[in-house]
C-alpha cells in the first residue's frame, strides 16, 4: 500500500507524532512525505509519480481544501486525524465532511461526526512511542514526589497551589508555570522548568516522579473553539506515555478511561481534590503497591497502546473503507 502523509505544519510534539507515525508505516508501506507549503503543482507532480492509494494529515486546519479536493479527484482516499478533539469542534465540524475518512481522539467528537451523518469516522486515541517513552534511572535533577508535565489549565494551578499549601510534598511542574505560580516561586517544595520540553525529557520526569499527576484539558476554557460545548470523554496522550515509562501516574477520571486500562490495577483515577490528596498519601506510604500497579499499567502499553498499533488499526479501516 502506498500511503501519502501530509505534514500538519504544526511544530513542537507534532514533529514527534509524524516522525513515530512515518515510522510504523514504513516498517509494512511504502510513504511519502509532502509539506503544504510546496503548493498543488508540487503535489500533482507527487501523486502523479507516486500514486498514492490514501493521502494522511493530522489536524488537518493547515491543509488548503483545493489541495483535498484535487486528491479526491485523482481517487485518492483522504484521512485526517483530529488529535486535538473536542477543543477545536467549531472548525473540524465542517472540515470534517472534506474528508473520506475521520479518526478522532476524543470519543464524544466521534458521536458527533456520526450525529452529523459522517460514515467513515472512528475512534483511533493517540499512543505511546516505546523507543522514548521508556523506563530508566535519571539524575537527580528529574526527581521528585509529585510531578505535573503541562500546560497550566485554571484547574491544574488550582491543584498545584492547594497540594503546596495543604501537604509537604516536593512537586516538580514543567510548562509555562512561572506566572501562574508567581507567589510560589519562592517556596522550597516547589521546582518549576519553564516552557516546552521534548518527548525524551519529558520521559525523564515521569521516570524521576513517585506520582505524576494527569488532568485533561477543561472542554469549556475560553480560549477553546467548541462552541457545541462538547465534552470530551477520552483519556489524552500523557496517559498511555506515562504508562510506558513504567511510571505510577494519578489520572483524573474520564468515562473512556476503563476501556484503556483497568482501575486500581493498572492505573489509579480520582475525581476531586480531596479524593487525590487522600490517594497521594496512600500511595506514597507503599512504594510496592505503586510499582506493582506502574509495572502492569507498562505491560499494557506495550501490549495495546503503542503507535504500532494504531497505525496498524487505522490501516486496516483504511483498506476496509468503501468509500
């Protein structure tokens, strides 16, 4: 099969999401990259001498819909993969219809797209990359009880701030913290790495954390563009990553979550903040019991939750579509 992807043009983790994924394919397909910003004549010359039999992008916001239309055109199969659903629902609700075949992150987008009569949309969740997210012995620097690896939602702050006040644990975040923090800064449990780190460090501080602390992103921030309010239901990337790290990570509850791993076996979730505190102290005192539930949430990655076996689903759909 001859499979064509079409970068996003988006920077930072999607350099990484595009690189793992052009790696799956090749291991089985033959691919061909293709940057937007060539324009249509550089694509019509690829097509033309590569023959495509399915055109990929992920977001799919940057890709020029003339571009699309050609590729239908020429009988190419067109897929997008919504991966920052349901954030962004006010532009991939009509994007959506361009494309022979949707797969969506988020399994409440997925009613969506098949509410709104969509009969190629499927649920594909993002995944793991073993060869980064793995585990390992880390220096010093990455270590710490309690970690957060993220951008700093109201609600994560919120979490920060009160873990800070109300318990003596060390907490490490990484992102854009500095501001939301700011009166914090000062306090001796908190260490702040400002701004976006790659895969590979943000590997090292799952690795480093006694706990690493998961929230999703709220579906109703302002600076969203989901109008419809659609609420997401799906368990984002993180998860599945600290998961192959063999880290032991408190995640906030969300419906899709049992269908991934299975609770307090594989992964432990709460749904408020005494509820978290009250796990903290628990599982800090039983280091055992903590590795115990990391090590099989490990062997469930491996097992489900790799980018190999997304593509290899997402493929399998792709040849199964008779559009």
């Amino acid at each position: 099969m001859k499979i064509l992807l079409i970068t996003s043009s988006y920077k930072g983790i999607y350099d990484h999401f595009e690189a793992w994924i052009v790696s799956e394919l090749k291991k089985k397909y033959n691919v061909k990259l293709f940057q937007i910003h060539a324009g249509l004549p550089a694509l019509q010359s690829l097509v033309k001498s590569f023959n495509p039999e399915a055109a990929l992008t992920l977001v799919g916001f940057k890709f020029p819909i003339q571009m699309l239309q050609w590729l239908k055109k020429q009988q190419v199969k067109t897929v997008v993969w919504f991966t920052e659903d349901p954030y962004f629902m006010n532009r991939t609700e009509g994007l959506s219809g361009y494309y022979d075949i949707v797969f969506t992150i988020d399994s409440a987008a997925l009613e969506f797209y098949k509410n709104k009569g969509h009969k190629h949309a499927h649920h594909l969740p993002l995944a793991a990359a073993p060869e980064v997210f793995r585990p390992k012995q880390v220096e010093a620097k990455y270590r710490s009880d309690i970690c957060l690896v993220g951008y700093p939602y109201p609600d994560r702050v919120k979490y920060i701030q009160l873990l800070l006040q109300n318990t003596a644990y060390k907490i490490q975040v990484v992102g854009k913290w500095k501001n939301p923090l700011f009166r914090f800064q000062n306090n001796p449990k908190l260490k702040i790495l400002e701004g976006w780190v790659e895969p590979a460090i943000a590997a090292n501080y799952y690795n480093g954390a006694k706990i690493v602390l998961n929230t999703h992103r709220p579906f109703n921030l302002r600076h969203n563009q989901n109008r419809l309010g659609i609420e997401g239901k799906s368990i984002n990337n993180r998860t599945f990553d600290v998961a192959a790290c063999g880290a032991f990570q408190l995640i906030e509850f969300k419906e899709d979550l049992p269908n991934h791993f299975i609770e307090d076996e594989e992964i432990v979730s709460f749904e408020s903040y005494q509820e978290l505190v009250k796990k903290i102290d628990y599982y800090m005192q039983f280091e055992e019991e903590r590795q115990r539930i990391a090590n099989n949430a490990r062997n469930r990655a491996l097992e489900e939750h790799t980018f190999e076996h997304r593509i290899e689903k997402m493929i399998d759909i792709i040849k199964d579509s008779t559009l």
